[in-house]
C-alpha cells in the first residue's frame, strides 16, 4: 500500500514541477547588436530554453550575411526557430536541439522580423504564446 502512495506523490511532484516550469517568466529582455567579423559575416548566437530566447532581440545590418548558430537546453520538449520573411531574404524553420545549429542567409530589407517557436501541444497554449519569441532587426 505504501509503494502506490509514494509512487503518485512522485508524479504528482514532477507533474507540479513542470507546471512551474512552464509558466515561468522568461529571462528578461536583451537586445544584442552583432558586429561584421574579419570574415565579413555577422554572426550571432541564439539560445533557447524553457519558452524563451537569450537574447530576444537581435540587431544586424542589411545586405551583409548573417550566421545563426542556434540551440536549446536539453529538454524533453522540442522546441524550433522560425524567422519567415522571404521578401526579405530570411526563410528560416528549423528544429532545435541541444548540438549547436548554424543556420545562414543574408537579410536584403529593413524591419523588424518576428523569431519564434511554432510549437504547440493539444489545446496548451503555443511555445510563441508562452514567450518563445523574438524579433530580429535589420538596419542600414
């Protein structure tokens, strides 16, 4: 009798757990404004995590190749990152995982794009919902 208990108590903590979790506030907002390396590329890191991104805002300039290198914190979840503006030269839909992505294009107008986790499981609110979200802005 005592093995059943303890064993829906475990559960019952692991499931409040990853309530906790996945309600959580995302790490606060910071911006990152990348730089033109020696090799003429932008690039930038991006890491995901329990519904955000670190960092949520990512500056580059137009007209010059950007490289993404991309991942997740080890999770049971599947998270992505989608950029999509192809006017714009960006087209991106990737899975993430833990094992860095790199992912390149070159941005060909000005604006704010919206980046994001597209996911979403059953009638749960989405990833982008939940604060998986982004913008990456392209200057002059």
């Amino acid at each position: 009798m005592k093995k059943p208990v303890t064993f829906f108590l475990f559960i019952l903590g692991i499931a409040g757990y990853v309530a906790c979790r996945a309600d959580a506030a995302p790490p606060e907002g910071m911006a990152y404004q990348s730089t033109i390396a020696s090799d003429g590329v932008q690039h930038v890191r991006i890491e995901g995590g329990s519904y955000f991104f670190k960092p949520d805002r990512v500056i580059v300039k137009v007209n010059v190749p950007v490289e993404l290198t991309v991942s997740v914190e080890k999770s049971l979840i599947p998270h992505t990152l989608v950029i999509q503006s192809p006017e714009a030269g960006i087209a991106v839909d990737e899975k993430l995982s833990s094992d860095a992505k790199t992912i390149r294009f070159t941005p060909t107008l000005v604006g704010k794009y919206p980046m994001y986790c597209k996911n979403k499981l059953l009638f749960f609110k989405s990833h982008r919902e939940k604060g998986m979200e982004g913008v990456l802005n392209v200057v002059e």
